[in-house]
C-alpha cells in the first residue's frame, strides 16, 4: 500500500494496483474524474511561437499571448 495516495494511481503504478486489488476500477475512474482538465496547455505542431512567447494557431493568425515557446534541436 502506498503512504502518498497519489502513488496509488500513478501511470506508472496503477495496472499493478489494479490486478493486486489494491484499487478498484471504479476508484480509479473516480479519481481521473477528478483530475483538473488542463487540454488547453497542450501545444500542438501547428502552433508557433514567436520570440515574444506569442502563439499564432496554423495560417488563420489567431494567437494566444503567455504561451511557453517550444525549444527546437
């Protein structure tokens, strides 16, 4: 059993959890019920970022300021 509850349905925990039957599907559809829905961080290669940390959305020209530039390799 884990002492930090958010262990228990870590991705890299949970499928052991679950055939252990230390967390039931039910429990952790719940608990992903419950995440924060943060879809609107996600940057997408359409996207590009200016210097100014503007993001223009493909050739439409709409941006979005504060976004965090991407670093190229």
């Amino acid at each position: 059993m884990h002492t930090d509850e958010n262990k228990r349905y870590d991705k890299r925990n949970i499928d052991g959890n679950l055939r252990k039957g230390e967390v039931t599907v039910k429990d952790y559809e719940a608990y992903l019920s419950r995440l924060p829905d943060v879809g609107d961080k996600a940057f997408t290669p359409e996207e590009e970022v200016s210097p100014e940390g503007e993001v223009r959305l493909g050739s439409k020209g709409a941006s979005k300021k504060g976004a965090a530039p991407s670093r190229k390799a």
